[in-house]
C-alpha cells in the first residue's frame, strides 16, 4: 500500500495504527533484501562459520580457566559466611541462656 502514487507513507501508518518510522524502516528493509513479500524475514542458509585463531583459543581456555577459579573463590566465601552466620547465632544463644534467671 505504501508504494502506491497517490498514498502517503504517514496514511497507510495510520491507517495500520503504526509509527511512521516502523513503516519507512519495513520499506527500507524491503529494499535491501531483508524482508521477503510476505514479511517474513530472509535468514541465509549459507552462513559461514568462524574459525577461531589459536590466540582466540589460547584467551578462551584462559577465561574459562579464571572462571573456574572465580566460581571456586565464591563457594568457598558463601562457605565461609555460612560458618560465622552459624558461630554468631551461637554466641546469641549462649548469651542469652546466660542472662535468663535462674529459678
């Protein structure tokens, strides 16, 4: 509808319940190829793969070694807080069986 001569692009958005923006970038994308009559978008099936270079390789074992460590490193501090949340609550225990009153 929007290419039609006598019709501005600001009608069919309108009359679509649209921004006109959205519409200039659907004919915009029409035109480069991106959207197919239908609307759908194009998706190549001939996408090439990435072939990672041994730096690339080298700098992602590296990561994924710091990762590992990191993940330890918070385990063992989640542990660690565990352990004085445990320890206060006892001090909270024993000193208030110490302050109650004997009978």
């Amino acid at each position: 509808m929007s290419y039609q001569p006598d019709i501005q692009i600001k009608q069919v958005a309108e009359g679509l319940g649209i921004h006109p923006f959205m519409l200039s970038r659907w004919r915009k994308e029409y035109r480069d190829g991106l959207l197919q009559g239908d609307g759908k978008k194009r998706i190549g099936l001939t996408k090439k793969k990435k072939i990672k270079t041994s730096k690339q390789v080298s700098e992602l074992a590296g990561l994924k070694k710091e990762n590992k460590r990191l993940q330890q490193e918070n385990d063992l501090l989640k542990k660690w807080q565990l352990y004085l949340a445990e320890v206060h609550q006892k001090d909270l225990d024993s000193s208030t069986d110490t302050e109650k009153p004997s009978e």
